[in-house]
C-alpha cells in the first residue's frame, strides 16, 4: 500500500526490524550476522531505514514481505544490476509477475526505490502509479519511533566514527554515488 495512506487501524503492532536482524546464510555454514564492513551493509542500512519509513503505513502482509526480504539479504545488488535495475532479482520477480497478470509489489517498489533512486525504468514507475497512483514515499520514521522496543537501523557508532566538527560529513560511497547519478 502506497505511503501516502494510512493503514486501517488493526490495533496490529507494527512489526520490528534492526541491523540485528541481518543474518547471512551461506550453504551448510553456520549463520553470520552482518556488520559495519560487510558488501552487503551500506544497503543493508539503506533498506531498513526505507523499512522504517514505511512501516507504520504498510499493512501487516506488506510489513512481513519487506521485513522477510531484507532478512534475506534480497536486496543485494548483484554485480550485472549495478547498473541496469532491471537485472535486479527483485526486478526480475516484479516483472515474471505482471507477466502473470499479479499486481507489482509495494514493499519490492519501496527497496528498489531505496538502490536505485531515480536509475528505476519509466515503464516500471508507470507501472506502480498506475497500480498505487503514485510513486513517492513520504517518511513515516518518527511514527515508527514513537513505538516501544523500535531499535534503530545500525548501531550507534564508535566515538571515532563520529565527526570531529560540524563541517565533516558523511561520505557517501562511490559505488552509491554511480547507483543514483544514474
């Protein structure tokens, strides 16, 4: 369901999610959490902030199907879709189903949104607004924090992670900055 909306009142809590939650499973290894460091971690903080700013307006099938997909590690951008969005697993699925004639999915718009920015296909957005009429996001995240237990996204940095003025920012990582130049 499209952000724009509020969901009905359910009286259903909202369902959790945090850097905690990010476990990768690779063949018959035990599972791994994923830290600060990891390929996968920059996106992966990217997707639950997304989460976060959705979840309060998501209805509980919508919440379930984003939460299961970012603790799969879903939204991992594969080397052949950095830079073509329609080569994304995700992508992929979104488009099998409208073959079958299955409406586009709210939470998979809501992560490729989150990857790729303005790099998503005109004929994928048309196809949400014309399922959704419309396609932005509006932030929800202090609805989400105003629950109790609501983790955030990652943890809280190191003191040396912490700029030393006010004129350090942030640095966001070339390979992000190729993703949403596109």
């Amino acid at each position: 369901m499209p952000s724009t909306r509020k969901k009905k009142d359910t009286h259903e809590p909202v369902i959790m999610l945090s850097y905690k939650d990010l476990v990768r499973r690779i063949g018959g290894k035990p599972p791994q959490q994923v830290k600060k460091g990891d390929p996968e971690w920059e996106d992966s903080i990217k997707c639950i902030k997304a989460y976060h700013s959705q979840a309060t307006v998501l209805s509980r099938a919508d919440q379930e199907g984003m939460r299961f997909m970012i603790k799969r590690l879903q939204y991992v951008i594969p080397p052949e879709a950095e830079k073509n969005s329609l080569l994304h697993p995700l992508m992929r699925a979104e488009h099998c189903s409208l073959k079958l004639n299955i409406s586009p999915s709210w939470p998979i718009f809501i992560i490729l949104k989150t990857l790729y920015g303005t790099a998503l296909p005109e004929v994928y957005l048309a196809t949400i607004r014309t399922a959704f009429q419309t396609t932005d996001l509006n932030d929800h995240t202090h609805e989400y924090f105003t629950i109790d237990g609501a983790e955030p996204a990652e943890p809280a940095a190191p003191e040396e992670d912490h700029p030393t003025s006010m004129s350090d920012k942030a640095e966001i990582s070339k390979k992000t900055k190729k993703r949403i130049q596109r």
